[in-house]
C-alpha cells in the first residue's frame, strides 16, 4: 500500500508524516493482537512530494502523477502549507487531484481542506480579522448522520464517520488566518457537509462583510466531507502536539481507505495496490527524500572546521533509585539541583545545563547536557548574515572577537549543510550492549539548542526586511 503525502512547503509535515506512521502502526498492531489484521496493509510506503513537484503542462509529467496514483496510491492526504487557495501558484496540483481522482479516500488537513471547500463551488475564501496561530480551541462535532453518504452503490450500514469515537467536543489547536464560508446563494446547496464547526465567542474575530451570514451564527467550519465522495477535510491541526484525537482522526480515515478501496478498488479501474518499497518501477526524483543531518560527507569537505576532532569515552550509572527518592522522580527537580550545586562550587551565578526532551518518544528520555565553559563549541548564525558562521567557545565572551568566522560561500554551503559536516565530523554513537533499557536510548551525541523559524530552507531571504543583528541560531556542540 502507498500513501501520497502533499506537502505545500509547510514546516508541520513531517510532523504530520510522524503522525501517520505512528497511528497506522498502532492501529494496524491492535488488529493484529485482535485478530482482525489484513496482511497487504503490513507493508506501506508514504510517498512525499511537493504541490509543484509535478508540471501539469509538461506531458510526461501529468502522466507520471496520474499513473503513480492509479497504481500505487490507495489515499491522498493533502498537508498544510502556507498560501490562498484561491491563487494556482500556492495550490499547485491539488486543484487536479480533487477534480480527476473522486474515487480515492482523500483527506485534506488546513490549506487542504481550504482547497476542498473552495473546489466544492459552495464556499467562499475570507480572512479572519485576527489571525489565529497555535491556538487551542474547542472543536465541535456535528450530528454524524450523514457520515455515510459516500456512494449510493455501499449501503450505509459501513462507517464511514471520520469523528468515529470522538467526544461531542475536544480540544485542538488552530494556526490559519484564512477561513471558508457558505456562499449565501449556495445555502441550499449540499455539494460539502459539514461535520465540525468552532464556535465563536462573544468577541468578533470576523472581518465585517454586509453578505457575510457568518457573524450571525458565529460558526466557523472546521471539517467537512464531500457529498458521495470518500474526501474529506479538517481546518485544525491533528499533528499538533496540543491537539486531542490526532491519532484517532488518522486512524478512522485509515479505516475508511480500507474498507472504500476493498469494495470499490476493482469497480472503478484502478488496480491493485503495488508494494513500492523496493519497486523502482515507481521511485521517482519527484519523491522528497529527506537527508538526515550527519549524513556522510566527503571527508576533504570538512577541511573548513579548523579544529582538533576529539576521542570520546563515555560510561552510565542508573541513577533512577536516586532521582524517585531524592528528587521525586522528576528531572526538572535534578536540574535544579545540579544548577545549585555548581552555583555553590563556583560561587557564581550560572545556568550551565540545558533540558531536552527526546523527539523520538516524547516524555519517556529527558536529556541533559552539561557545557564546558572555554570549551565547548558554539555555533552561532544569523540570516541577516547569511553567508557567515560563527564558531566560539561555551562562555569565552573575552575571546568573542577571535573566534572563527567562517564564509559559507567558500564551500559553497548553506547552514543547514554546514551543521551536516560538522555532525559528522563528531559523530558519536555509543553501543550499550549490557542493558537492555540503554540500548534503545536515542541519544547519540549531537547539537542542542535554539533555531528561529527564520531559517526555514524554504523561506526567500531577498524578501525579508532587516530586523536586528542578533542571531536566529544558537546552538551547543
């Protein structure tokens, strides 16, 4: 099976992949343990590209999205992404498959649900007067008996309900500044059914509109589906980490890709699905393919970092007997202890530790880093000076002037590939054969600290306007 994942160069998708993968793997491992697993969903691909990756007016091109998705594809989900859905430039090939692939499960999340009610021809595209940006708000379901709707050829005792087990209301969070409203000659139409709605408070968040009959009810909507159609879409964000019922949403849609593509596959002349993962038949340039930041470099590229490469040793003590009863169990508690400690040795105030909490299970490894003042690195960068890096020592603010400064364009590199030579260069991983709970620790040496939206790789830096001359990245090796 394959997923294709669209993504509209927006910073939160691969949060969303993330949230994918691990839904469908929890689900598909309770049918499983239930007994209730089909084998040709064990293996799945989900297959990442870009809005523009396709050219719709080079022929090769359409026909290669359009066999991919006829062969390979089993459901779309169209990700977030900044822009109007109302201008082709930000869209791209969405607007196509909405109008050419009715018989695949899609679901559309932000600028795709956008895109989907905008392409149903009864909403219009407005702007909220205030913007509302990584905000929780309640999220409303709607009466869900016109769930099933999809085809008048299934009876409506299969569910199709995307809110399947959800509360009448749950918390989720918000981050777009467009939203759609009922055209008012179209409010007898039924093209887009909506399943969700926000309700506004007593405050007016809506842009004035003498045709607008949004202020009157002070609904704004938040999912949709589309009439005898297996599309449907959300205005909030699942792969939020504040949002409530993100896997659950993934996994009804997952439950209706399914059921839909087992009973209607074959009927409507697409072809079984193809197991992709080492088809190459079906890899294509036009695939995001990520890098990981260490990837390997030539070693001659890491000629620019003008320092000694350091030897490691590393050892472990289990400290969980001492961390329950000395600091009730929770690190935040050690960190202040650990910052005491070093204030009374070195009679100073200081805050050398920092506190992360690991991506790879969040909640379950806390890792704290101790920096070593005069010696370990920092590296330091600004997209107000793009083209330079600075490389100084943790606390050596003396030192500050003879620091290295480093001009990316004499490598012919941006900061994102100046991090992935320095990270492989230092690249440290230790194997903890002897116990079994270390072993899958994902700590593997590394950079901790802070990077600004601003270094976005996607962003035009020739379209932003000089702010100040602090730094958007500030990290600790």
């Amino acid at each position: 099976m394959a997923i294709l994942l669209i993504d509209s160069y927006d910073s939160f998708t691969f949060n969303l992949k993330n949230l994918i993968q691990d839904s469908i793997k929890e689900l598909e491992e309770n049918n499983k343990e239930n007994s209730i697993s089909n084998d040709s969903y064990k293996n799945y691909e989900i297959i990442t590209i870009h809005n523009d990756s396709y050219d719709l007016n080079n022929k090769n091109d359409l026909n290669d999205l359009n066999d991919l998705i006829i062969n390979q594809i089993d459901c779309i989900i169209i990700g977030p992404g900044p822009g109007n859905p109302t201008f082709p430039s930000d869209i791209g090939i969405i607007p196509h498959i909405l109008s050419n692939f009715n018989t695949v499960p899609i679901l559309g999340i932000c600028l795709g649900f956008q895109c989907m009610s905008y392409k149903s021809g009864d909403y219009d595209i407005k702007y909220l007067k205030n913007p509302v940006h990584g905000q929780i708000h309640k999220i409303k379901v709607e009466n869900t008996n016109n769930f099933n709707t999809i085809n008048k050829d299934i009876t409506n005792s299969i569910d199709y309900n995307l809110f399947k087990d959800f509360p009448d209301q749950f918390d989720s969070v918000r981050y777009h500044s467009i939203y759609v409203e009922k055209k008012s000659d179209r409010l007898d139409s039924n093209n887009l059914i909506p399943l969700a709605y926000y309700i506004e408070s007593d405050s007016d968040l809506i842009v004035k509109n003498e045709n607008s009959n949004l202020n009157d009810n002070k609904k704004i909507l938040m999912a949709c589906k589309l009439n005898n159609l297996p599309h449907y879409g959300v205005q909030y964000h699942p792969e939020s980490i504040c949002s409530k019922n993100g896997k659950l949403l993934i996994k009804n849609f997952w439950e209706i890709t399914k059921t839909f593509n087992s009973l209607n596959r074959f009927k409507y002349g697409y072809k079984t699905s193809i197991d992709v993962s080492n088809n190459s038949k079906f890899i294509s340039s036009h695939f995001i393919k990520p890098l990981p930041l260490n990837y390997d470099i030539d070693s001659n590229k890491n000629s620019f970092i003008n320092i000694e490469k350091k030897n490691f040793n590393y050892n472990f003590i289990d400290i969980s007997d001492t961390l329950n009863k000395n600091f009730n169990n929770n690190v935040i508690n050690l960190c202040d202890y650990l910052n005491q400690k070093m204030n009374n040795d070195e009679n100073e105030i200081i805050n050398d530790f920092v506190l992360l909490n690991s991506s790879s299970v969040p909640g379950r490894w806390s890792i704290i880093g101790l920096p070593t003042k005069n010696e370990s690195d920092v590296i330091t960068h600004s997209t107000e000076d793009l083209n330079t890096v600075r490389l100084n020592k943790w606390k050596s603010l003396e030192n500050y002037e003879k620091n290295l400064n480093i001009d990316l364009t004499k490598f012919d590199c941006s900061i994102w590939k100046f991090i992935s030579y320095y990270l492989n260069f230092y690249k440290f991983g230790p194997i903890i054969e002897n116990n079994e709970i270390l072993k899958n620790c994902p700590f593997v040496g590394g950079l901790v600290g802070f990077i600004s939206y601003e270094e976005g790789q996607f962003l035009n830096y020739n379209k932003m306007n000089k702010l100040t001359a602090t730094t958007n990245i500030h990290i600790l090796g």
